[in-house]
C-alpha cells in the first residue's frame, strides 16, 4: 500500500507541473453497504448513513476548445452503515474513513450565459485508514481485516455546474453516484461493496500558468 501511495504521489506532483488549474471541494457522502457472509448470504436491513468527503488537485484542459478536462486528486471520504439481523437480535454499525487518489475527466455539456455544466466521470483507488464495526456492544477495529483492509476501485459518474466569480476562480457545485468495483477479501470469504451519492461544493482557481475565462 505504501508503494502504491509513493506511486500516486509523484504522479501528482508531476503532473502538477503542467496543469493549469487547482480544484478543492468539499461535501457529503450518503453511502449504502452491500455485504455477503462467509456463506454468501446477504445482510439485509441495512441502512445508509449520511457522512463527509474532501477533495483537492489539479485541473487541465486537454482540448483547445477547453471543452474537456482531465483531472487528477487526492480524496479523503467517509463512508458508514446500520443494520441489524432480527433472526439473532443482532446490531451492525459500520464506520470507515479511506484516502484516495483520484482521476477523471469533465466535459462541458452546455453553458447558460456564466452557467456551466459539465458531465463528470472519474476512477479512484482509496485505502483504508480509520475505521471500526459495532456489533451489540461491542466495537472492532477494522484496519488490517482482510475484507476492509485492501485498497477498493471506486469508479463515479456526475454532473456539475460551474459559476464564475472573478476572472481567476469559480464556485461549482456538483453530485456523483460511485459504486466499488472490488474489495479483495484476501483469505476471508467475506465480500463487501460500497455504494455512494456525493453532493458537493467547492472552488477552482487559475493557476499563474494558466490563461483560462470562465
């Protein structure tokens, strides 16, 4: 996991040096569980739980009509769910916090004067850094447990509006729906996937190098 991290952090900061945008955002995640046992049975009643994302990076427009964007971030998100199995009188919480590094692509759907909306679309790799399971009473900690450990590929899709607010930055505000591709269980035959709505606001800035309106 560490390699990987290293990996994705020299990624960003080379491609820092030719993008001409930075992006920061912040919001709320409204994630849903899908969990299956060891016998593969799913756990049903589980309800979603309302939760926060934060996200920077870099932004660069990839055409000359600045039309399309490629998009590149690191990603701090929450995700949690509730649940019980009344055949055994049991409660389920699940609270985990992931860091990821994300790409992605904007295109420009259409603009109503300063309006801009945009068709998002992008793939993270995330990793588990914080994170516990409640059942009943008691509390477990889910950092090195094979079903959560691993590092999961979320892929997400959204649209956004983007607004100007002087010649250098602009606010936005945007939704997304992701959904786990895979969770390695390692030798656990445990399987667990994570689905997620996203709403969030934030803020891009032109970076000196950069001689975009918007």
């Amino acid at each position: 996991m560490k390699k990987q991290l290293l990996i994705s952090l020299i990624f960003l900061i080379s491609l820092s040096c030719y993008s001409q945008q930075l992006y920061m955002e912040y919001g709320s995640t409204v994630s849903s569980f899908d969990y299956e046992n060891s016998q593969g049975q799913p756990l049903d009643n589980l309800l979603s739980k309302s939760k926060s994302y934060f996200g920077m990076g870099y932004r660069h427009p990839i055409n000359n009509a600045k039309t399309l964007f490629l998009t590149a971030g690191a990603t701090y998100s929450s995700y949690g769910a509730v649940g019980s199995e009344p055949s055994v009188d049991n409660y389920f919480a699940w609270d985990v916090s992931y860091l990821g590094i994300k790409a992605g692509v904007d295109a420009k759907l259409f603009q109503l004067r300063d309006l801009t909306f945009f068709l998002n679309g992008s793939v993270a790799s995330e990793f588990l850094i914080r994170g516990n399971q409640t059942i009943n009473n008691d509390v477990f900690n889910l950092v090195g447990e094979d079903e959560f450990n691993n590092n999961i590929l979320f892929f997400r899709a959204g649209v956004s509006m983007q607004y100007p607010i002087s010649s250098s930055t602009a606010i936005f505000a945007g939704y997304t729906y992701g959904k786990s591709i895979l969770i390695s269980s390692g030798e656990s035959e445990e399987k667990l996937k994570l689905n997620a709505h996203q709403f969030g606001i934030g803020f891009i800035i032109n970076l000196p190098t950069c001689y975009c309106d918007f």
